[in-house]
C-alpha cells in the first residue's frame, strides 16, 4: 500500500554496537501523528526512569512529521526530543524543535525520523544518502565550528546535502547548546547539542533523491495556495516588503529569507558579508527575532553595539552553537543584574561590559570552551546559582520553572510585552509543562497582544468564542474565567504543531485582515468555507488520506500531551505540588501593566481554582496531577494506564 | 536547424526570491502528486551559508538544444503557450535532452524521473490548464509568466 504524508520508516542508529537498522513508521503514526507525537510514544516505549542526557542509554529521538517536506505553510521543521541536559534540578524527556530544510532531505531520503542511542567511541558523524546509511570517523571536523563543519561536509558530499550538527558547545557538553543547520536554524532549548556531544556524533548530513507523496493532490495544493493567500497581508504590520531598504542592503548585503521550506512569510533577514566590529573579516548569518536582542538599543537591554557587531555576535554564537535564547533572555539578563548588584562584577578578570563586542565574543567562547568562569557559566544559571551560590533571587525572577528563562509570561522576559490578564493564560501553558511551553505556544500570549493593537477588544473576543468556545476566553474584564480552555487549546495546538509539524510563528491561523470579522477563513469548491481553527486538520487529511473526524484529529494531540505526563509521572515522578512550583513567579509585580493601567501580579487563590479546573477538564488527579485511569483508557491508552497502575502500588 | 515557434517563459527576479522552495513543491504537486524538488521543473540553487540563493527555470529557447537533440521526438512544441515539453509516453530515457540543455549543468531544467524512467521538463502547466502554477503560489512575486508574444529577445 502507498503511504502518503509519511515515508514510512524509521532509522535506528546504535552508535555503541556501530549498528543501523530501521522500524515501522505507521505503527506510530495514526494515534501520534508524528514529530513530537511519536518521539513522545518512543521515549515512553524506551526511556525509562533514571536515564540521564549524557548516558549512552539516552534516545535522541529526531522526528519529522506527515507534512515535514510537503507544500504545506510553513512546514519545513523537525522535532529534537529525549532527556534533555538543560532541564533543572534534573534532567528529563522534553522537546526541542527547528525549521530548516535538514527534516525534509530527511523524508526526501526516506526516512521519518532517527532515534540514536548509545556512544561511539571515538568521534563520528552520520552520512545518509537514500538507502546508504554510514557512520564515518569525525576526527577533521571534530572541534570545528558549525559553520566550518556545514563546509567540510558539502565539499565532501556535494553542496546540496543538508547538514545537522554541533559546535564546540555541544561537544564540551555546554547545557546551552544547539543543534544547527544552516546558519541559524537551531533545536536551541533542552541542549540537544551537548546530547550529541555526549555521543561523540559531530554532525548528520543528508541527501534524499525521494519525495513525500500526496493522498489527495489536488486538494492539498488548492489548501495550501488558499491558506497561502489569507496569510499573506494578514500580518498586523501588513506584509513586509519584499525587498529591505536600498541603503541597508547595499550596505549590508541584506536579503529577504524564508528559514524553513515552505514557508510564505519572513521573519528575519540574512546579512551578508558585514564587516566584523570585535575582529576584522565578514560576517555572514541569518538573524531571527531573539537575535536582535545582540544589539541591545532597549530599555532593559541598555547597550547598543551598533548592526555591525550584532551581526557578528549572532554569527559568532551561532558558529560555537550557542542557545541565543538562554543566553539573551536568561544568563546575560542575570548577568547584567548580577553586576549591577556587584555580586559578579568581571569574568576572569576582564569587567563585564555588554556594550563591548569584544567582551562578548571572549565570553561566549569562554562558555562554549568551558574556559575559567566559562566553564561554571556553561551549566547555565540555575546550575551556576547552585554552584557560586550568588544571584539565586535574581534567577528566580528570570526562570519561571524547569531551567528555562521566561518567555511571553509578562515577568522574566523583558523582551516580549505580554499583560495582565493573557500571561494568566501563559501561567496555565507553563505550570504542567517540562519546558518554555512556548517556541510552540505563541498562539494566545503574543497572538493577542499583537491583535490587540488592531482589533478592538469586541471583535477579538468574537474570534475567542470561536476558537477557545467564550468570548470571555479573550476579554480583559474576566481575567480569571474561562482562562483553562485557552490554555488546554494551545497545549494542545502545540503538540499540533511540533506533531505535524508546522511553524509556530505562523500558526495557529485565527486572525486575517482579509475577513470583516477578523477571523481567518478560506473558501474552496470542494469544502465549502474553512475557519481558521480547522485548517491544520484539512491538510493532514489531504496529505495523509486518513478520514478521520476533526475530532479525533484533536484528540491525538490530547493523547500525546497527556502520555508526555505519563512519562513525567514515571521517569521523574511529577506531581501536582512541582506543578505549583510556578506560582511564586507569577506573584512578581509584572513587567508591563495592560489594560488596567496598573502592575498586576498573580492571585493565587483565584489562580488555585484555575488549577482545579484544568485538572478536571485534563481528566487528570486533583490531588495527585496523575492522568487518571479512565482518561488514560478513553485516549486508548491502557498499556500505560497499567504501568502508572503498577507505580500507585 | 529550423527555428520552431517562440515560447513563453517564466522568469525569476532573483533578488526578490526568498529561497522558500514553494514553487518546487506547487510544480512537484501539482504535476507529479508528490513534493520534492527532484520531481519539480523548477529548482532554487541554494548556498545556504553564503546566504544565496534563487529559482533556475527553463528558459524555453528559441533554438531549443533538448527538442533538435531528443532521437525519438519526444518533445514537442505545445501549440497554445509555445512550451517545449516531453512527452512522457514517447520518452525513452535515454537522457540526451538533458545533456544537450545548456543550461542543465545542476540538473534543475531537465531531470530524471527515476520511478517511471523517463525525463521532464516545464511545460509551462499547459497540461493543468492554468497559468504557471510557480507563479501562482511564488509569495514574494519573484515569478512572472511572460507569453510567447510578449517575449522579446531570444
């Protein structure tokens, strides 16, 4: 039978026994979908409790999903998941995810995803072309940056080969490191790179000849093209123009980028051939949102290094594979407080001074290299509070919880503008969650506090009632009502979209400007209108030819989040009282005041009622926050209602 | 050589293209039902750490080398838009169409189907019946379909 969507198999590396083999992709695929769905039921399979990320028994579990390859907006993504170094006070199973084109050579070589376990024994990297599958000696590029290993590996297997790989960070198994692609696709939070290093596996290049074929063609284009044109000048900003300003891209050699396949958007631009500020020479690298905060020319982030040296401070994190997003929104912001406390005051004996592009460079590498204070930063903050035993207060208002910093929750993060009441919507993503809920999880938080500049707040709460089921989902005056079933939404419309996968500055498609009322909508001959909230279930069906119904689309993303606590449950034993772990977090005075015109914090009685109620509706334990047998057997679950059975005793 | 009638042609504007690849999976799609840049008639060369990138499309020659070169006269000369495209059922494989294609050094104008055995090229979506699909879903514009008799040069 001709599978569509999928390709059908799963590569198995063993880097102990230097072993390949492959498995069944469509064992998985109807319940889990794929990407993080089916890595999810791979770790539950495989990855039991005690497992730290740098043994060798760790599953690096790489997975594309049906629509990785595919025409499909803004698909072109891979899940990293397995036990991660950066999760605190412990490791534990999470996900990571990047854009790129690395996932759909993957599928194009017939492959939907690798799960890598073991160590080899001295440094390798993987090569896979088609059916050929090697693991060849990694001793040249072995210390190289990511860069310059993307280079040795495409003069060695030709310039079309997509390369996954790490820099030194992840070989001196640095918590904040990066698996990169391309100059700045990278799977950033976990530190799936120090997983990598600790496997002594450099790089994964591929080449795929194959293609990813389509249930139902005709229909899948027409989706897409439809999908395509609502989205295009739906943008509050409208459409940025396709061409930047002459005078900066001469100067610049600035140019328009789309980072991952398939994707009709852009959010970032590719600066060529900038000449360096901290070194001579030129800078080339694609610079994403987070990494314009390099430059700093903002209120909390007071410096300003000039274009020039962001470009090179992005380039050379980038090279070294360093997390932009822990490092700018979680060790330089404690840094910066650090110093202006006279806590930490100088690395190494040179002043702490970001307005110095030199001094950022030194300290990057030092990180990355693991160099004097280098390598106690390198553990990243809540690992470095435990270490000097300085600063803890500090970190505690930058990390909400798990040893991620903040992110559009209205208090750590002081890029975002998040306000009371969305981040109580943010607070419910983050308090069940393993990680930052939201490389995935933009869809309320930012979503609104961008549309709200340019709807009013009557016509975004009729686009809530449509998508989260009550217009008080959306409205400021209920600010703890009706606030769980947004939450459980893009909880679940996460799992959506690292699942299928699809990129989450794109998705979900609920706001057009194209519509009077606001809410995205595409009408095609063969279907009639389709309201934004649907759009993900169409081009599944259309690519994967399953017919299932919306709902049970739906409830694949709710089987995979709640087996995601089943793992948390066994491996780690998560409990409703680590769950509460965020609250203090929330309690801080937040950054900005909304609506109300006055800084609001968390109440946490009204917030415990919350709490409740997400339980309920989750069909989790009160009590416990256990996934309760009959929810585990309704999502067909009974072999891991067994287990949790078994652990109750 | 005999001239044959001119074609249309799509043309890219190159500093525009942002290298998505959507007009390699709408051609792929839309023609073959499967995505992938090895079953598209139009290909983006990408260089991805020097940040280059852009669409090659067949230029559908005035003095095509793949229609005088093809022994068994497989491609023929579309009468409505001017493409010159194979045709898949007298195609042999034998490949000497893409050989011939000046153009074709990265094989991204002329390419094997290694499924049927057989070769491709843009037809220009005569065979859908609508204008150059790539065109259609390129997002930036960076795609436009000039007609045979608006075409000047060669």
């Amino acid at each position: 039978m001709t599978i569509h969507g999928w390709v059908g198999k799963i590569l198995r590396v063993d880097l102990t026994e230097e072993r390949v083999s492959t498995s069944d992709t469509m064992r998985f695929a109807e319940k889990y979908l794929g990407g993080r769905g089916i890595a999810a039921r791979i770790a539950w399979d495989e990855t039991g409790t005690g497992v730290d990320a740098f043994d060798a028994d760790n599953r690096l579990i790489i997975m594309t999903g049906p629509l990785t390859g595919t025409l499909a907006p803004s698909s072109g993504r891979t899940a990293f998941c397995g036990v991660a170094p950066q999760a605190y006070p412990k490791p534990w199973y999470t996900r990571s995810n990047m854009g790129g084109w690395f996932g759909s050579e993957l599928k194009y070589a017939g492959y939907d995803g690798i799960v890598i376990k073991g160590k080899a024994e001295k440094p390798v990297y993987l090569s896979i072309r088609d059916g050929v599958v090697e693991l060849l000696e990694a001793r040249e590029i072995w210390g190289r940056d990511t860069f310059s290993t993307q280079k040795y590996l495409m003069d060695r297997h030709g310039g079309d080969v997509k390369v996954a790989c790490i820099g030194p960070s992840g070989e001196n198994l640095v918590r904040l490191a990066v698996v990169q692609s391309e100059t700045e696709n990278a799977a950033g939070q976990g530190g799936f790179g120090a997983v990598m290093g600790s496997k002594n596996l450099k790089a994964i290049v591929v080449k795929g000849s194959g293609t990813v074929k389509i249930a139902e063609p005709q229909d899948f284009l027409e989706l897409c093209l439809a999908i395509n044109r609502d989205f295009q000048g739906a943008s509050p900003q409208e459409r940025p123009s396709a061409r930047p300003d002459a005078g900066i891209a001469q100067a610049y050699g600035l140019r328009g980028i789309a980072c991952s396949q398939s994707c009709p958007w852009r959010c970032g631009w590719m600066w060529r051939n900038v000449p360096g500020t901290a070194y001579p020479g030129i800078n080339t690298t694609f610079m994403m949102c987070v990494a314009g905060l390099f430059r700093g020319s903002h209120s909390f982030y007071d410096w300003n290094v000039g274009q020039e040296a962001s470009v090179e401070l992005a380039a050379v994190s980038n090279k070294l594979g360093l997390n932009h997003w822990s490092l700018l929104l979680g060790l330089v912001p404690w840094l910066k407080e650090c110093k202006a406390r006279g806590l930490i005051t100088e690395v190494d004996g040179e002043a702490i001074d970001f307005s110095n592009p030199d001094f950022w460079v030194r300290l990057m590498r030092k990180i990355s290299y693991r160099e004097g204070l280098g390598n106690i930063l390198a553990e990243d903050v809540p690992r470095i509070v435990d270490k000097l035993g300085k600063g803890k207060d500090i970190a505690e208002k930058l990390y909400p919880a798990y040893g991620f910093p903040g992110h559009w929750d209205g208090h750590g993060d002081k890029a975002n503008p998040v306000f009371f009441p969305l981040w109580v919507v943010s607070a419910l993503q983050w308090f069940t969650d393993t990680r930052d809920p939201f490389s995935s999880g933009h869809g309320y938080s930012q979503n609104l506090t961008r549309w709200s500049r340019v709807y009013s707040w009557e016509k975004l709460a009729k686009i809530g009632e449509e998508v989260y089921g009550s217009t008080k989902s959306v409205d400021p005056n209920y600010p703890y009502e009706y606030k769980v079933q947004p939450a459980i939404g893009e909880q679940d419309e996460s799992v959506l979209k690292d699942s299928l996968p699809l990129c989450d500055q794109v998705w979900p498609r609920f706001y057009s400007t194209h519509t009077e009322d606001g809410y995205a909508r595409i009408t095609l001959p063969k279907h009639g209108t389709i309201g934004g909230k649907s759009f993900e279930y169409h081009l599944y069906v259309a690519a994967t030819g399953l017919k299932l119904p919306e709902e049970e689309f739906r409830r694949c993303a709710e089987r995979v989040f709640t087996l995601e606590r089943a793992i948390q449950v066994r491996n780690d034993g998560r409990t409703r009282e680590q769950d509460l772990a965020i609250i203090p977090y929330f309690e801080t005075e937040e950054n900005l005041p909304g609506p109300s015109e006055k800084k609001e914090s968390l109440d946490r009685e009204k917030f415990l009622r919350l709490v409740d109620e997400y339980y309920e509706l989750r069909g989790w334990d009160k009590t416990s926050g256990w996934p309760t047998r009959e929810k585990l057997m309704e999502l067909g679950l009974a072999d891991v209602a067994e287990e949790l059975e078994k652990l109750k005793g | 050589m005999n001239a044959v009638p001119r074609s249309g042609v799509v043309i890219a504007d190159k500093s525009i293209c942002h290298g998505c690849g959507i007009c390699e999976l709408a051609c792929s799609l839309s023609h073959k039902g499967a995505c992938g840049p090895a079953l598209s008639s139009i290909g983006v060369l990408r260089d991805p750490l020097a940040g280059d990138f852009f669409p090659e499309t067949c230029k559908q020659c005035q003095f095509p080398s793949c229609y005088y070169t093809c022994p068994v006269e497989a491609i023929v000369i579309e009468p409505k838009t001017g493409a010159r495209v194979i045709d898949g059922e007298k195609c042999k494989g034998c490949g000497a169409c893409a050989k011939a294609c000046p153009y074709n050094e990265l094989e991204t104008i002329i390419r094997r189907d290694s499924e049927r055995g057989i070769y491709f090229k843009c037809d220009l979506c005569t065979g859908l019946n609508r204008e150059p699909i790539c065109v259609e879903a390129c997002p930036w514009k960076a795609l436009s379909y000039v007609p045979a008799n608006e075409r000047r040069g060669k």
